[in-house]
C-alpha cells in the first residue's frame, strides 16, 4: 500500500526550523528523481519491462517499469491493467499536468492445429489506448541507518548518500524500502515486490475478472445471436468470418455427446481451467475451446475498429471472456500452477441441440469424507444443471464410488418430474448393462436456486447418497 513517506522537496520558505531544512539540504537524491520527471516530456517512443500491482490513493492500480533513451521512470496506471507481456511498443503522449496517454502495440500469439500434423502459429496486432496514466520517477531501494524518531524523522541511505526524510510510519533500522517521486514532486513509498499484496496473484486477477463477467442468461443470448449471424456473413469482414465460422462449428453437439462418454469427458478437458492447463504446459489449445474462439471473434472486431457484431456489442463477447476467466481463476488452490483445481470444479459448456442452444453447467466436488481413501474408493458428487423451454429448469445429481452410482433429479415443473419418471427404468437398465451398480435412481419436484454470482469462496454441493 502506498504510505504516507513525504519528501520536503516543495519546501521553498526561509522560515523553516533547522530541522525542516536539514531535511531539504539532505533530500538531494529524491530531488534528482524529481527532476528526472521533467525529461519524460521529450519522450516519445518507450519500453514497459515489467509491472506490478499496488494501491494508490486508497484504490488497486497498477505500477509499470519504463524506459526510454536509456532513461528510467515508472508510471502509474489507474485504468485497466496493461499485459506487459504482449507488447511491442508504447507510445507516449504528455497530457495536463502529471498525466499522460499510452498507445499500445501488442502482438497475440495464436497456436492453431494438431501438433502430429504440425502446428501453425499465427499472430494478431492490437492496438490500445490508456489514458488514465500519470508519471513517475524510477524506483529506489532505500535502506533505514536510524530509525523513526519521535518526530517522524527516519535517516536512509541509497548506497550512496545519507539523508532524512519525513514519515508517519515507523521504520526499523536495516528495514529496505522503495519508494519513488511522482510528477507532483511527492514521496511514495511501494510495497516490496514478495509483500504487493497480502492475497495470491489469482485472488487479485479474479477481483479484477469477477465485476465485468456477463451473466449465464446474457451469454445464453450472445452466443444464439452469433449462431444466427453465422448463417449470413457476407457484411462481415474475411478474418471476423472465419473467427464466428470456427466458433459456431465447434459448439459441441448434444447427440456427439450422449454418443459417447469419451466424447463427453474430452470436452471437459479441453474447457474452462483445463485448457489453461494445456497453455501452461504448451501444449497446443483445441479448436473447441470456446474462450480461445471468443478472444478471435473480438480480436478480429477490433482490428476493424468495429464496436458491434450484427447485433452483439463486443463488450458482450469480452464479458463473456471474463467470465469464463472468473470461472478458471476461483478454481485455483495455488497461483503457480493450474494444475491443481479448488474444488468444487464449475464448468459451462454450451450445447447444441438441433438449431437451439442451451448452457449446460456441470459441478464436480469430493466427498470429503472419503478424502483418505485410495483414489479409485473416493466418492465423486456431480451436479448437472438444465434449463429446456420444453423442460423448464431441472437437476441431475449423481453421487459416484467405484461401480456404484447413485442418481436423484430435481425438476420445478410436474410435467417435467413425469417424464423423467417415465424414463427411470430405461435409464437403470441402461447402467446395469455397463456393468454400472445403481444404489438410488429417483426423481422429485423442487424449486431450483437461480444462478447466483460467482464469489471469492466455494461451497460443496448437495451430498446425494445412498
């Protein structure tokens, strides 16, 4: 968090105390951060090497690493966060004042194919605009030779020379701090890197993904809208054509899918938290992944500077981006790795039946009670979530150990719970012939919860048994 460290850098009166102006005769080498500013005017041209998140102001920001002309110097971004990483160039602009305006050049790698057959790798250009941005110095490591006292006084040194500055948080002595000059001549001090924040990387990724995701109802309707302008793309763009073309063709099939378990579990894993584990191993994403095929739409829309699609916003299809990153990133346990799902594991898959379209939700959890036991003895709890306009919206729960199953289903409405009733002893007899024991195979009216907001925790689902 940004402290409330003050330079005396402004200090200009004559009627200072002896103390106040030993702070400013000291103060030389926060003053050259100062002046260093003034340089950044003639810039044009600059280099983001690296970035970290803080809070200024009492609100989240973020903190880039710049460079230009062999010239340091930070910048404070308000805005959106920037993904250093992807980009090839900035361009900077002076604004009023302390602020300034970015042009961002970023260059998306895109890997498309089977590895077998050999991989294509294929980029796209996007050029971004940020212009909440104010300048800073470079940052400095400045090490405490004396510690606070009474007067708020702490004595550091920058490796080179020692001076005073003024803060209200006491400092111990060999305590490392960092701090920088804004444009308004002001000391800020910035948390150390390992101490950013007291939440993991992904805790403070998901606050960011978590406000802008679009509700299930609203991207249910954004991806029947893109199926229907599939079928004329003649007013579309050749590259904003073959994005939506490869998206509507790889929305699984439900009759592909009830075909064969393996049909089933494949596109599971190459959805949701499981393709980011394909990223992160390097392995090459499949053509069904439908974030892959949602950040393509937009890119190409954006290329064109177009801000509709027919008659789907493209902030529509990168709200349904961020959910889907809302849903990988609340499943992490561990920010260094993908590998390891919090569970319960959430995953939306969109289902095509016929020329209609539902989201189908499936939960995963572990018995908790059976958490000990080999893995092949462990109780699995699977909830499948429904909503048919023929159906209205019903419930599978499954509870799963070894051979054994146990299968309950809740529909709202009774004509719903009739068919299914209707439906039991074939589906019992059609487990019994995979060799599937059935413990439990009933059905009941209820009324079902409404989708409710992702959160920051989890809870387990309902534990059906036998």
């Amino acid at each position: 968090m940004i402290s409330d460290i003050r330079s005396m850098l402004n200090t200009s009166s004559n009627k200072q105390s002896n103390a106040s102006s030993s702070v400013l005769y000291n103060a030389g080498p926060l003053a050259k951060l100062g002046s260093e500013i003034k340089l950044i005017e003639n810039m044009s041209t600059i280099k983001l090497s690296g970035s970290e998140s803080l809070l200024f102001q009492g609100k989240p920001a973020q903190l880039l690493h710049a460079s230009s002309a062999n010239q340091s110097f930070s910048l404070i971004n308000a805005g959106d966060p920037i993904d250093v990483s992807t980009l090839q160039s900035a361009q900077i602009t002076k604004k009023k004042g302390a602020q300034v305006a970015l042009e961002l050049l970023s260059n998306n790698q895109l890997k498309t194919g089977s590895p077998a057959l050999g991989a294509s790798q294929s980029s796209i250009t996007n050029t971004t605009k940020a212009d909440n941005v104010m300048l800073a110095s470079r940052v400095v490591n400045l090490t405490v030779t004396a510690p606070t006292t009474n007067q708020q006084i702490t004595m550091v040194s920058d490796g080179q020379t020692e001076f005073p500055i003024m803060t209200s948080t006491k400092l111990k002595l060999g305590e490392t701090i960092r701090v920088m000059v804004d444009a308004n001549n002001n000391v800020q001090a910035i948390p150390n890197k390992s101490n950013t924040s007291t939440h993991p990387v992904y805790l403070e990724a998901l606050k960011q993904s978590l406000p802008k995701q679009l509700s299930l109802t609203d991207m249910t309707h954004m991806i029947k809208q893109l199926q229907t302008l599939g079928s004329s793309l003649s007013s579309l763009s050749p590259q904003t054509q073959q994005a939506l073309q490869q998206l509507i063709q790889n929305l699984p099939n439900l009759n592909a899918l009830t075909a064969s378990s393996d049909n089933m579990k494949q596109a599971i894993q190459t959805s949701g938290l499981f393709s980011e584990s394909l990223l992160l191993n390097n392995k090459t994403l499949s053509p069904t992944d439908l974030k892959l095929n949602l950040m393509r739409l937009k890119d190409s829309q954006e290329n064109i500077g177009a801000l509709r699609l027919g008659n789907t916003p493209t902030e529509h299809i990168a709200n349904a981006i961020e959910r889907i990153t809302t849903s990988q990133l609340r499943h992490l346990s561990d920010q260094n790795t993908t590998a390891t799902p919090n569970y319960p594991l959430h995953i939306e898959l969109p289902i095509k039946n016929g020329n209609t379209l539902h989201m189908m939700q499936v939960e995963i959890d572990q018995d908790a009670s059976t958490q000990e036991q080999a893995l092949q003895d462990r109780r699995w709890l699977v909830k499948l979530k429904f909503d048919f306009e023929e159906t209205g919206r019903f419930d599978a729960r499954a509870s799963i150990q070894g051979n054994k199953v146990g299968i309950m289903f809740a529909a709202e409405h009774p004509d719903t719970v009739k068919i299914l009733q209707k439906n039991m002893p074939s589906l019992r007899q059609q487990l019994l012939d995979k060799d599937i024991e059935v413990e439990r195979l009933d059905t009941f009216q209820s009324k079902l919860d409404k989708e409710t907001s992702m959160t920051l925790n989890t809870q387990s689902l309902i534990d059906v048994r036998s």
